[in-house]
C-alpha cells in the first residue's frame, strides 16, 4: 500500500525523497504526522503539497496526525534561513494555533470530507519536561558532530547560529518520539527542508526503542523559473486566508501563470486523475489562449480552501470585470456590490479620500494591484491607468470623492489583464 502512494506522490512530482525502506512498509493501515509551526495566522499555498500528501495517505485510510509546534514555534526552525527568525510572545504563537486548526480543519473537510482529522500541540508534552531530564533523557542519543554535519544547521553557522536555535532539531525530533510512543506513529511528512529534523527524530527513535520508523519529503512548489511559490520570506505571499490574500488575487494569481507552472500545480495540488490531467493538457495543447488548465486549477482549489459559492461569484465578477464594455453602472449594481466585499479587501478611509490624496498613494496604499510607486508612476506616464474609465495621464493627479462612483466605490484598470476594486468605508 505504502508503495503504491509512493508512486502517487511520485508521478504527481511532490516526492522529494524517503527514508531507507518506507516503501516496503508491510502494514495495512499506518499513523503518520505532519508538523506545521504556527509561525503566522494563516497557512500559505506551500504548505498545501504537505497538505494533499497527507490526504493521499488518509484517502488509504490511513491514521494521520497534524501536530500544531506550539513549543517549537517559539523557538523558531532555523533550517536553511540566513537569520534567526525574532522570536515570538506566546499569545500569538496561541492566537495563530487557534487560526491555522479551523483552516486545515475546513480544507480537509471541503477536500476529503473529513474535519475530524486527529491534532495535537507539542507543547502539551513540553511544558512540563523538565530541562535536565530532556538533556539526559534525549540529548545523550545525539551526537553533536551529527546536528553540526546537518546541511540545514552547516548553511546556518555561516551567518550565526544560537544555541536556542541549535535545539531546533532536537525537540522535533523528541516530537516524533512522544507520537511515536503514544499513537505509534512510525512516519513524519515534511517538506525539503525538513529532511535533517526528520532524520533526527528517526535516529532517535532507533537508539531507545531499537525499531525502525521512517520519513518522506516533498518538494518545494516553484513555478517554471524555478522561483518558490507561496515563500515565506517574500512580500508577495499566497497566504491560505482571504482576508490575507483576497479571493480576487488568489484567482487572479493562478489564471495568470504559464502552461508549464499550472500542469506542475494541478499534478501536485489536486486528485485529478493522470488520465484527467493528460487529456487537459492536450485541450489546452490545441488552445493554448483558453488557459483551460489554469482555469481548472484556480477552480478547484478555491472549492478546496473556500467554497463553491465564492468560485461561482469570482468567476462571475472577473468575466464582468474584463470585458470589453465596462458600464460602471453595471460593475456596481445590486447583485455585485455584495460579491466585492466578500472577495475584495481594498478599502479607504472616507477622511482620506475626503481630504484627497495622490494617484499613486491611492494606487500603492488602497488597492490590491502589485506594482511599487515607481512602477505606477511609469504606467501612468504610459497611458495604462484608468480609474472609473478615466485615463491617468498624469501621476500628480488628485483622487477626491467626487470621483468614486455613487460616492463609494473605485474601479481601476491596469492595461488589459489586471482589475482592482476600491471601496471607501
């Protein structure tokens, strides 16, 4: 069984790599976890390959367990970063735990049907241990030559590494240890950068209990130029939650990507079969200017993180929005304005507008468009900036009430191929 998921994971390019034997793992059903720190308040679009992997294996009826690193997180997981992440109070490592659980709750009820996926917190098992006990109890299994010799902890002391940081590998690994304890659970899933955490967890566990456990890693979502999708460290992050990434630039963001990036992201995040995926690919073969296979990929995975509702109401307003006759007296109507608030994030104050402020604080502060003030200030000295169907020919330009339609609402344009919705509030 587990040999048949490998090759799943393995067709569909998530497989990075796995542990010695994980592919003659005999038993009929296994536990497995996924651990996700709750670094921020919502997930982003990388940790969705973790996500389906998990659910490839739970489709097998599989055990699997999300353990939220409420302990770790404090610390933060110094894996391939160039500087110590700043450390975090521990109300908002709580407050993003409380978050990011009703989020991979909803996707694997919307995806599989199933909100009663087990999670646990480390920190449940690590507010108590002692750190005399875990030193003697967990740290003797560890050679320090071992966590040194490891690629993510090598490419950190180049810039510094603290002690506190060093431990990193060391807890997680003590996290597979509890799970494996408590659930026998005998696989960890994580990402590329997570392969020296999970092998340390297995190292451990074969020098106390003498029995083999194992790990798999996935690859890291990149488009065609081999860029990370959904980065961390970005300023342009995919994030999970539309009140993060609003449902408007979540659709925009993958209807606009190449063929190459979105056969890659529809193989590794959704359950299309290869005879599926295949036969998408040779229609979009034939018409490549129909974008048939971005539209299925935005289409599924908004059901996946949102729901069908708001796919429906996306795809309506970005057919309405890019048409060719844009009547502001039909852009905002009745049946829109309500649509806009769920999908759209973009609001100014009335004071500010009431008080007036330049086209491009407007463009750069208000509205969900991704362009520096530069770069606005360029495509208005190019003619490609309209707002209410009025050209911006001059980046000096005012924006006042007077301007919004009926009083209250914005609709710029960006060339051809990128809309925005403004509201004043």
């Amino acid at each position: 069984m587990i040999q048949k998921i490998i090759n799943e994971l393995s067709w569909r390019g998530i497989l990075n790599n796995y542990s010695n034997n994980t592919n003659k793992i005999i038993d009929k059903k296994i536990t497995l976890y996924l651990g996700i720190d709750p670094t921020a308040d919502s997930l982003h679009i990388g940790h969705m390959i973790q996500l389906i992997t998990l659910m490839h294996f739970a489709k097998q009826n599989n055990n699997v367990i999300i353990l939220i690193g409420n302990a770790t997180g404090i610390i933060g997981d110094p894996s391939f970063k160039k500087h110590e992440r700043p450390l975090m109070e521990y109300h908002c490592i709580m407050n993003n735990t409380i978050k990011i659980v009703h989020q991979i709750r909803k996707i694997f009820s919307n995806v599989i049907n199933n909100n009663n996926i087990k999670i646990v917190y480390n920190n449940d098992w690590m507010k108590n241990y002692k750190l005399i006990d875990f030193i003697r109890d967990i740290g003797k299994n560890i050679n320090i030559n071992y966590m040194i010799a490891k690629n993510s902890v090598k490419d950190r002391m180049k810039y510094g590494l603290s002690f506190t940081e060093f431990t990193y590998q060391l807890i997680q690994g003590y996290d597979f240890v509890f799970l494996y304890k408590e659930y026998n659970c005998i696989l960890q899933i994580g990402g590329s950068d997570q392969w020296g955490n999970i092998t340390t967890g297995i190292d451990i566990i074969k020098k106390i209990y003498k029995n083999p456990v194992f790990g798999i890693t996935t690859n890291i979502l990149t488009d065609s130029s081999n860029k990370k999708i959904g980065k961390t460290d970005s300023n342009d992050i995919i994030w999970l939650d539309k009140t993060k990434t609003s449902i408007y630039n979540f659709y925009q963001y993958w209807i606009n990507i190449d063929d190459i990036t979105a056969l890659k992201c529809i193989k590794m995040m959704t359950f299309l079969s290869k005879e599926e995926i295949d036969n998408l690919s040779y229609i979009s073969s034939k018409s490549p200017q129909k974008k048939i296979i971005q539209l299925k990929l935005s289409e599924i995975l908004i059901k996946y993180l949102h729901s069908d509702i708001e796919y429906q109401n996306i795809r309506y307003i970005s057919n309405l929005l890019f048409s060719k006759h844009t009547d502001l007296k039909e852009i905002f109507c009745e049946k829109t304005i309500p649509i806009f608030k769920e999908i759209f994030d973009n609001y100014i104050p009335y004071d500010i507008i009431n008080n007036n402020i330049d086209v491009l604080n407007f463009l750069f502060l208000h509205t969900d468009i991704k362009n520096t003030k530069s770069e606005f200030k360029k495509l208005i000295n190019n003619k490609s900036i309209y707002i209410n169907n009025i050209l911006i020919d001059n980046y000096k330009f005012v924006i006042n009430i007077k301007m919004a339609f009926k009083g209250k609402y914005f609709f710029i344009k960006k060339g051809k191929k990128c809309c925005s919705i403004c509201i004043i509030k």
